[in-house]
C-alpha cells in the first residue's frame, strides 16, 4: 500500500516515461543526421553511430523502467558509469572550449532521467518496499578478507548416495520405507 507514495512514484514514473521518449527522440534524429553528414571522418561517423545508439539505448531504457512496475536497480551500474563519464568529459569540453554549454544542454534529459531512476530505485518508493519509517535492518553481510583461510573439506561421492533419476528415493530412505514410497 502507497497511500502517499503512490502519486508521487506515478509522476516520477511519468516525467521518466516523457524523458525516455525525448532520449530516443534525440537518438533517432542523432541517426538521421548522421547518415546525412557525409563531411564527416569515417572514425569520427563511427563514433557519431555509437553516440546515437547509446543515447537510443537509453531512451528505451527509460521508458521500460517508466512502465514497469518493478525497481530499476539492475540499471544503475550501467547508467551510473555512463552518466559520470559523461559528465567528466562534458566538463572537461567545457574547460578546454572544445564545445558550447548549448551542445550540452542535451545531457540535461540525460542527468535527470537518471535522477529519477535513483529515486525509483529507493527501497521506500517501491510499490511492494517497506514505507520509510519501516525499513529493514542494515543488511548483516560482511566482506570476508580478513577471516582466517580454511582448508577445502573432500565430500566423497558416497556421502550423497540418491541420484537425480532415484529422487523419490531419498525422502523414502531417510524414514526406512524405500518400497512404499516407488509404489506410490
């Protein structure tokens, strides 16, 4: 239940879904000048085609985490390293001049889709999370470096004597009853 959640994961889901499609707007577009800019380098179409298609991919990605109902956080890897690199070699052109703020105003549709997907991935913003006074423990999961190396234990094959194709078998055998249990 979402009494006051749900119309704001509704809006964000909403102002994802019109990013996404403005993305893949500029994607599209991104191809259809492409294809006719023949000044351009062969290297440099090259990478104008890539360009084009992560920015198509990204479109599309926005708009399957607008319309469903799940929470995106399979694609924050990806998108976080794309938007941070993104956004060191934007501010990187911007310092040396290599290109105008207004080429990169683009971006922007970029920066906040990926916002909105952060906040949609949030534990308390899902429709079936914990509300956010009811969140769950802090996870009791460690990184085991520093614990002490313990040789391999052999398991013998006999320690397990059930096969796949005896697998009505094993339950049977633990209580002593093997025949009823294939007559049944």
């Amino acid at each position: 239940r979402l009494p006051r959640r749900g119309p704001l994961v509704a809006g964000l889901r909403a102002a994802l879904g019109l990013l996404g499609a403005v993305q893949l707007v500029l994607g599209l577009a991104q191809v259809g000048r492409g294809a006719a800019a023949d000044h351009l380098h062969p290297a440099g179409q090259h990478l104008w085609h890539e360009s084009a298609a992560w920015n198509v991919a990204v479109g599309a990605g926005f708009l399957f985490v607008a319309v469903r109902r799940s929470p995106p956080a399979g694609l924050l890897p990806m998108l976080s390293a794309f938007v941070g690199t993104l956004l060191l070699l934007s501010v990187n052109d911007l310092v040396t001049g290599s290109v105008g703020g207004e080429r990169l105003v683009s971006h922007g549709f970029l920066v906040v889709g990926y916002l909105i997907t952060v906040l949609l991935s949030r534990p308390g913003l899902r429709p079936g999370g914990p509300s956010p006074q009811r969140q769950p423990a802090p996870s009791r999961w460690r990184f085991g470096a520093d614990e002490v190396d313990r040789p391999l234990r052999v398991v013998r094959p006999e320690s397990y004597p059930a096969q796949a194709a005896d697998r009505h078998a094993a339950p049977a055998a633990r209580t002593g009853h093997a025949g009823d249990r294939r007559a049944a």
